[in-house]
C-alpha cells in the first residue's frame, strides 16, 4: 500500500456585515478535497490529508519525513504557506526551504502532482507565486508571472491529446466540462495529455530519477463541477496517474 501526501484543498473565509453603524464578523472553515481523498483511497492508497491551515506547521522539513510518501500533492495551497513557518516570520528563526526540499525529493526519486486552483501555480492575482521557485523546476509547465486564470463561467470541454497514454487508459469520453483553470505553458520535453481552450489541463514528464504531473484545473468546485466529481473517470484518472507516477521508467 502506498502513502501519499495531500495538503491544501481547505479555506477559512472571513466575512463583514454592516448594519447601519453596526458591523459583525463571521468566519467559515470549509474543505474541499474528501471527493479527491476517497478517490484516491479507493484503490488502496493511504492519503495523509493535511489541511491548508496547518501547512506552515506541519508540513515535512526533512527529507526523510517526505520520503515516507510515495506521492506528493499540493492542491490549492501557495507558495508563501510552504516558505513561511511561523516561527520564521514571528521570531527570526531560520527553517529549511520546502520548495527545495520538493525539488530534491522528486530528483532522488519521488512522485509529485500540482492540481489547479486560486492559490496554484500563479493563482489568483499572482499570489500563488510559483514561477521561479524549486517547485517550478519540477513541474512539466511555466508558470506565469501574474494572475494565471482563466475563467470559463459558460464552461469549457477538455479534449484529451494523447489518448494512448497509460494515465488516460480506461477513461470514458467525452469529459465533463470545466469552469476555469490555471495558463501555463508545456516545457518541451513535457507530455501534455488533455488540453483544455488550447492549454495544458493534464501534463507529466520524468524530472531526476522521479515524476512529476501538472492538473491545471480543480479536483473540487469551482473550477471541477458536480459533473467532474461524479464523472466515472474521475476516480480513474487519479488512480491511472497515480499509478504512472509510481512506476520505474517512462
């Protein structure tokens, strides 16, 4: 059984009301990822599911810590919540770079997917911030250097382009349709498996002696609809490339 690492995919949200002279606050913690979860435990997999909150703390620092799993995800979480632990930014104390550490752990090895999102590769605003950071080195795309979205509120049909690819090996067509998603654009020596508007929706590539994989879409809402989250090749696409990424060679 393999152990894989998921962490992002929850959001605290923060809201004001005003009422005359009046204001109140109210807060939200919502969770996105039990679909995605369930997906991939269905075959067999264990997912440690670590909450985007809890990511400055507790994501691993040590490479032996991150080697414990097989495949590492990050879904919907940025760049700043990895760099920065607490500590570091409260009282000056010096911790190890995440990024690198990704990096490193895919070259000696590792299996790493980035799925699309608000706070993925670019993300909303930029804020996201992945273009020139270690975890880019990785990824099978470039990201861009200011808001990356590209909103399809009318919905928009990926087409797959490499239907022969192990990872899309048992999926049903045609897909559901989506309604955004992160631009990038493919590095050469990538294989783009479904385009999306003309874009990457699904790449991989071999980066060191590990694999990486680049959803530019949602494994949740928004971006992923109901139709993407009961779709029969939702989980049959997260197993497939969870799979291939496992796997020794191309």
């Amino acid at each position: 059984m393999s152990r894989i690492l998921l962490a992002g995919e929850q959001v605290t949200e923060v809201a004001f009301g005003v009422k005359g002279f009046d204001y109140y606050g109210a807060n939200t913690y919502k969770e996105d990822g039990q679909v995605f979860v369930d997906a991939l435990t269905a075959s067999g997999h264990k997912v440690d599911w670590l909450r985007t909150c809890n990511v400055p703390v507790a994501f691993p620092e040590k490479m032996e810590e991150l080697k414990r799993y097989q495949v590492v995800i990050l879904s919907d979480v940025g760049s700043n919540t990895l760099y920065f632990h607490p500590e570091m930014v409260t009282k000056s104390v010096p911790h190890p770079d995440r990024l690198k550490l990704i990096r490193d752990y895919v070259a000696q090895g590792g299996a790493f997917i980035m799925v699309g999102g608000w706070m993925s590769f670019a993300g909303i605003d930029g804020r996201a911030r992945y273009h020139g950071t270690p975890v880019e080195e990785v990824l099978p795309v470039t990201c861009l250097t200011v808001d990356d979205r590209k909103e399809l509120p009318e919905g928009a049909v990926p087409v797959a382009s490499d239907p022969s690819h192990p990872v899309l090996a048992g999926m049903p067509s045609p897909w559901p349709f989506f309604l955004g998603y992160n631009q990038v654009t493919a590095k050469p020596q990538a294989k783009v498996l479904v385009k999306i508007e003309g874009d990457p929706l699904l790449a991989v590539w071999s980066f060191g002696k590990g694999k990486s994989a680049a959803f530019t879409s949602d494994c949740a809402p928004h971006w992923g609809p109901p139709e993407f989250l009961k779709w029969p090749g939702y989980q049959v696409l997260w197993q497939n490339l969870v799979k291939w990424l496992m796997a020794q060679g191309k």
